[in-house]
C-alpha cells in the first residue's frame, strides 16, 4: 500500500473522530456486501478483484462505510521480488473507507457489482468484528497462492465462519475443469501471458477442481453467490447493485501473427530447413543452434529454479522441465570447438531420447501444455538429430 493512500486513510478516520458525536444506544443498521470488481488490463487485474463491504449506522450513531481488502501487498518489503518470483508473497487484509476504493475502478474503467448479503444483524455483527480481527497487525498477513488462497477465498472462508451454524450452499455445477482451464479462460486475450504459465505451471493445476474450487475466480464467485442459498433455503444474495457500469478496458484479442503459436511455427519452419541442409551438406549452422539452444537454457533456468527452489506448490512437479532445462546451454556453447562437440553430441542424444519419451507418454498423463510448445519440441528434434548426423559424417571423412 502507498504512504499516500496510507496517509489519506488516516486523516479519514481523524477527521471521523471530530465529525460525529456519537449517541449512545442508538440501533446498529449495518449492510455487509460483496463487492466484484471486473477484470483490468493490467496482466494481475485479468481475473478481477473481490472485496466486502461494511456500510450504514453503527451501535454510536456514527455512519460506516468500510470496505475489507485482502489484496493488498507492500512493494517495498524488503527482497519483494525475489520472495514474489520464490512464491513467499505476503498479502494482508487492510479495512479503510470505501471512498477511496472505487475510484481506483473507476479510474481504469472496470465494471464493479455490489452483492448486499442476506445476513442477520447479529451476522452482519460477527463478520464486522471477524474482519476486524483479521485486520490487526498480529494477523493481517497471509501466504498469497493465486488459486487457493487468493481475496476471493478468504471470503468465501470467512462469510461462511460469520453465518454459522447456517451454512451456505452454493450450486454444484463446475464451468471449467481444471484451474488451467480457468486461466486460459481469464488470460485469452493475452496469449503470450498465459504461454509463460504454462511453461512454469505443472500438472498440479491441471487435476480436476471442485464447485467450490472455483470460487477462486471472483467472477466465478460473483455468479455462484447470485444463485447461492442458506441451508434454510433463504438466498444468500438480497440485491445486486452495479455500481460502475465500466467500459471495455480489456486488451482487444492479440492478432494470430503475433501469437505464440505464430512464433512457434515460424521457429519450427527454419530450424527444419537448416536441419534439412546440415543434414544434406553435414554441416552445421552454428549461430542458429546456439541462439536457439540458448533460449531453451535461458526458459531451462526459470523452470529448473520454480522446480526445484521456489515454494508455489503449483509449480512441480512440471514434465516440460525434462526438455526445458539449463543443460540445453551444453548444445548452445560445445558445437563451436571440435574439442567440445562431444559434449554437444551427447546432449543432443539424450534431447531425441527425452522429447521420444514426452510424445509417448504425454496422452497418457494429466499435465496440459500450451499448443505452442509442439512446434518448438519438433524444432529441438529436428536440430539435435541433424546435429547428430553432421556430426556422424564429419567423423568420417
């Protein structure tokens, strides 16, 4: 959170201090509500926000308006980006006027639906007071994880602990089948976003995913507790409200040139036209291998160190690190020495024993891989047995 936005929050509930006079035993008139904020252009916006909100008269007479965010994160923790990119983000919940939040939605154009929640006063009372608790600095902090443990989930956690005994029953049909299948959903129109996922993710969030589950996803969220109901069979949802009808602030669909898939292909199209010459001629063209064997090393590198280092759970164990890995930098560097084109043979066998083994076995496992992984395993394929042919004749003559 920003000092100015701390500072602002601040000198609101000063000034509340020295505006009302409180009126001792007046009726507690409190609303509790969800508050669904659409997705942002922005690449950590794309699947939404999900807040509450705590407005009307408390038991002083003093006008509320709250609203409880658990997506709040500090940049300038110290080693912020090496504790993101280990999966060791911290967010914290942080109460503060809802004044100041929905001009920040407004502000980028996202459309914001407000779900008042069919509570008693006394629930209404207890989620107030559990918000509050969760808020104190001894407990504000939490581990972040995108899909299990998210601003979506903890409220649906916390609604349910405020209404028991009740329980909430939400409908049971899922939409999508896996966590996967809900990103790409949410990450269509940024292709080259949900690519990169795809490469770091493993199979963990491919395996099929409850009703529940899918709360996840605020949107997912907002429709599922439009249609939720109280164990008694009272809805959950009294009245939607939008509140920000929004404007189209989505990127518009990437073109399909400019697509990983186009990438891909154009990569996989030269690299079997330079295997089929250093097959034919039993030479090698050694920039193209080494840039194209580089990249592998360099993705290698990011794969390897979410494997095998980072703490997200959703990260291993991950098949396409037996083809993605640093060992690639061995094809990039040893063909350019006669001395070290050893080295570079034998990573070249054991790519065309790795990539036969991942084609067999693939059908056969719950990991999903984006589409364009395929053209770049057919181009690893083709440079490495050409490579090994080129070097089989050059040892010969």
């Amino acid at each position: 959170m920003s000092r100015n936005l701390i500072l602002t929050i601040i000198t609101f509930f000063i000034a509340s201090a020295f505006s009302f006079t409180p009126a001792q035993g007046a009726e507690e008139r409190l609303q509790a509500s969800l508050i669904t904020c659409y997705p942002g252009p922005e690449v950590y916006e794309l699947a939404g926000h999900e807040a509450i909100r705590i407005h009307g008269i408390d038991s002083r007479g003093i006008p509320v308006d709250s609203v409880w965010n658990y997506g709040v994160f500090d940049f300038t923790a110290p080693n912020f980006i090496w504790r993101f990119v280990k999966g060791e983000t911290d967010y914290m919940v942080w109460g503060y006027p809802f004044a100041y939040f929905l001009p920040e939605y407004e502000k980028r154009g996202s459309k914001v639906v407000e779900q008042n929640l069919n509570f008693t006063p006394q629930e209404v009372k207890v989620l107030r007071t559990l918000l509050q608790l969760n808020a104190l600095p001894q407990n504000r902090f939490y581990r972040y994880n995108y899909v299990r443990d998210n601003c979506s989930t903890r409220i649906v956690d916390i609604i349910d602990a405020a209404v028991e005994p009740r329980r909430i029953v939400y409908p049971d049909s899922t939409d999508f089948g896996s966590f996967r299948d809900a990103m790409r959903y949410y990450h269509k129109n940024y292709p080259w976003y949900q690519f990169g996922i795809d490469l770091a993710l493993g199979g963990g969030i491919d395996l099929p995913i409850s009703a529940r589950e899918e709360l996840f996803a605020p949107l997912i969220f907002e429709q599922k507790a439009a249609n939720a109901h109280f164990d008694d069979g009272a809805p959950l949802i009294s009245s939607t409200t939008v509140l920000y009808d929004g404007r189209d602030c989505i990127l518009p669909p990437t073109p399909w040139y400019l697509t990983p898939m186009a990438a891909s292909l154009l990569v996989m199209a030269v690299s079997l036209c330079i295997s089929f010459y250093q097959w034919k001629r039993g030479r090698i063209i050694k920039w193209w291998n080494t840039l194209f064997f580089s990249l592998l090393g360099l993705g290698g590198c990011v794969v390897w160190f979410l494997v095998f280092c980072s703490s997200h759970d959703s990260t291993s164990p991950n098949l396409l690190s037996l083809w993605l890995n640093p060992l690639q930098f061995v094809m990039a560097i040893c063909i350019w020495w006669r001395h070290t084109r050893a080295a570079a043979l034998g990573m070249s066998v054991v790519n065309l024993i790795v990539l036969v083994t991942l084609t067999a076995v693939w059908p056969l496992q719950v990991q999903s891989a984006n589409p364009a992984v395929f053209p770049l395993w057919a181009a690893t394929f083709a440079l490495s047995l050409s490579y090994a042919i080129a070097h089989y004749k050059s040892s010969n003559h």
